[in-house]
C-alpha cells in the first residue's frame, strides 16, 4: 500500500470538494485525501449561464489546488480501478492509496461519439452544446445568430449532470428569441428520451405549466441517435423504437452520459 488515509474521496469536482470540506470542518482530526487530476476546477453549473450570455466562461474556472480544504491531502492523479475487497484505489502512476471509508465523486462521462454526425461539428452548423468548457460560450453565439425557424434542445436518457440543465438553456433561449423579436418566427421543441418532463412529480406540474405558457413543444420517449448536419436534421428513436426525423436550425444537445469506466467495471457497479 502507498498510502493510507482515514477518507478518500474519489473526485475534485463540486461534489467532491464539498463533502471534503464538510467532513474537513466536522473531524477534530480530519485524514481526508482527495484524488483529482485535473488542475483546474470548473463550476459546471455556471455553464448555463454562459451559454445564456450572462457571465463568461472563464468565471466557471479556477485553480484546483486553491479550492483543497484545509486539512484535506490533494493526490492528483487518475483512478484506474476501484478494489473495495482491499479498501483500496489503485491509481494509474501504479500506486495503491487505502482507506477506511470511501467517498465517490467522479462524476460522468459525456458519451459525444454515441450520437452519429456529431463530432466535428459541434459549435458550429448550428448545433451546440453547454456540456464542455470549450463549447458553452459557442451556445450563446449560436442563440444570438438565431433567425427563426426551429430550435431543437434534447435531453438522454439518465444518468445525466443535472437534469434540469438541458431545460434550463431552452428557457434562457426563448427568452432571448423574444427579446430579439425571433419567437413569434420560431417552433423550440424539447425532445427528450425521458417520459416527462421532469421525475418529480411536484416539479413536473410547475414545469409542464412553464412549457405551456411558453409554448413550447415536447417530444417525450425520443432519444437522439444522429445528427445530419448538412441537412440539419437530428435523427431520434422513439419509445416504439421507429426512427424519427426533426429538421432544425438550431440544436442544443445533450449527450449521453456513462459513469467513468474505472467506476462501471467495479465491484461496485450495479446489473447495467
């Protein structure tokens, strides 16, 4: 064994940090490491806004190495597999880090070559996406360059990174289409592989009313499966598994969402 500590988190983004801190605060002798290999922190919540046009992306980023709690020991470098008959993490330099509890917090990975035609085009042709960092500040552009017709914003199946995030920037573009004077011009429809618009039942009635005041169109059971950008068509199988066809000008996607892979081969991951 490398190294042993008392907690060890697996991931630095938001949520790792935040549990690192809290049990940093709470532990009168706190022995919590972080594993995060990334040098910089992104605030991906921040992302929408961005693709809204109200803050710039370099507000969402700021150094890892100033966010680690105090109290708390930063090992950066990646996971490669999860060994919880050792109470262990093997990391990919080769060491083994052990522990008494286990805190996961790797987050997920965006699958953007399981959606066909869509890889080399994102940010440009008129589809988008507010799911990098590289990528949110071209949302804007595409939402400002707008001229009518239909915009298109999906959503997969789950897991996913905050599932309202894929409503949240549909409603900060119709907005915007309003404001330009686009809307009255212009079909958005929510296509979504979900069966409703939100899995809370509470949350849902007070969404299903925002979608109808706005006049927005939903989709629901219709997962994305290709894009044609010279057409500017995004290809959909629906909850009877017929393939559908929606032309568009403009598309927010989503894409479909996988935890890391050190975390599905694990012990730990269920049947699926």
């Amino acid at each position: 064994m490398s190294e042993h500590h008392r907690i060890v988190v697996v991931g630095g983004g938001t949520g790792g940090i935040t549990v690192a801190a809290r049990l940093c605060r709470a532990l009168d002798e706190p022995d919590v490491a972080i594993i995060e290999p990334s040098a910089t922190h992104y605030y991906q919540p921040l992302w929408t806004l961005v693709g809204g046009g109200a803050v710039s992306r370099e507000a969402s980023a700021r150094p890892e190495a100033d966010l680690i709690p105090d109290g708390a020991t930063w090992i950066q470098a990646e996971v490669s597999e999860l060994l919880p008959d050792e109470d262990a993490v093997q990391l990919a330099d080769g060491r083994t880090i052990g522990y008494d509890h286990l805190v996961l917090a790797p987050g997920l990975t965006l699958r953007w070559d399981a959606v066909e035609g869509l890889e080399g085009h994102l940010g440009r042709d008129g589809i988008c996406s507010n799911y990098a960092y590289d990528q949110c500040e071209r949302t804007w552009e595409t939402i400002s360059a707008f001229e009518g017709g239909t915009a298109l914003f999906t959503m997969p199946a789950p897991p996913i990174k905050c599932a309202g995030a894929p409503q949240k920037i549909m409603y900060l573009a119709d907005d915007a289409f309003r404001k330009a004077g686009v809307r009255d011009r212009s079909e958005v429809i929510y296509a979504s592989a979900t069966p409703g618009i939100f899995a809370v039942p509470e949350y849902a009635a007070t969404l299903n009313r925002v979608i109808e005041r706005r006049g927005i169109e939903t989709r629901y059971q219709h997962a994305l499966t290709a894009i044609r950008p010279d057409e500017r068509e995004a290809v959909f199988t629906d909850g009877d598994g017929d393939e559908v066809v929606i032309g568009y000008e403009m598309i927010h996607v989503t894409p479909p969402q996988v935890p890391p892979e050190f975390v599905a081969r694990s012990p730990l991951a269920g049947a699926g």
